[in-house]
C-alpha cells in the first residue's frame, strides 16, 4: 500500500463506507465503523452485523471502500475480499473490536487498485 494512503489511513476520520456487489450487480454500501489496517497493509473490517455484505461476499463480491481525513481528502481501495472466521487476522480484528459487537467474522481487503479522487495510486 501506497505510504500516502498509510499516512491518509491514520489520518481518517470517521466511519468508511464498504461498498459489495450481489450476484445480479446491484450494489450495497454500509458504513463501518470497526476498521483497522493490518501490518501487511489490508484493511480489516469486523463483520457485526453483516447481512447483504455478508450474503455479497458469498457470491464472490470484490469491494470497495471509501474515506476521508481530516482535512477532506478523499480515498478509495478496491479489491479481492477475504472472509475470516480464525486466523491471525481474526484474532487481531477481536483485540480491537468493542466487546459489545459480535464480531463474526474478518472481512479482509486484498488491495488491488486505489485513488485519491481521481487520480489513480496503485
């Protein structure tokens, strides 16, 4: 992962927005709020209460996601999806995760593309 988009990861603010695809194309976006980046630079998102995420990943949805710092510089990662219920990235996401979440399971964003509005990083 790009060290621009590191730096803009640590500088986030707020929720992201997960975005995944149903098998017949028809996008769904969420905001999520449990998110980390991992050490070998992929996101993390616990699934707490996943339903069409869960049902796109699935179907073998790619996704995206979306956020802006703090200064209003917008950033996207697109990529393959992983879906972990143990493992190491598991154990890790539960570490972080509000105890008060169920934290089913890790979804996992391998990064294949990623922008700053329009301009392409990777």
């Amino acid at each position: 992962m790009d060290d621009v988009v590191k730096q803009a990861w640590q500088q986030r603010d707020g929720a992201v927005v997960l975005t995944t695809v149903d098998s017949k194309g028809m996008p769904n976006s969420i905001y999520a709020t449990c998110v980390g980046l991992s050490d070998d630079n992929r996101i993390v998102i616990a699934d707490n209460y996943f339903f069409k995420t869960k049902q796109n990943i699935e179907a073998k949805s790619k996704a995206a996601v979306l956020f802006i710092t703090k200064e209003g510089k917008s950033y996207q990662v697109k990529g393959e999806v992983e879906y972990l219920t143990s493992g190491k990235l598991f154990d890790w996401m539960k570490g972080w995760n509000p105890t008060k979440h169920p934290g089913h399971g890790a979804l996992v964003i391998n990064t294949t593309e990623m922008y700053s509005g329009k301009e392409k990083l990777i």
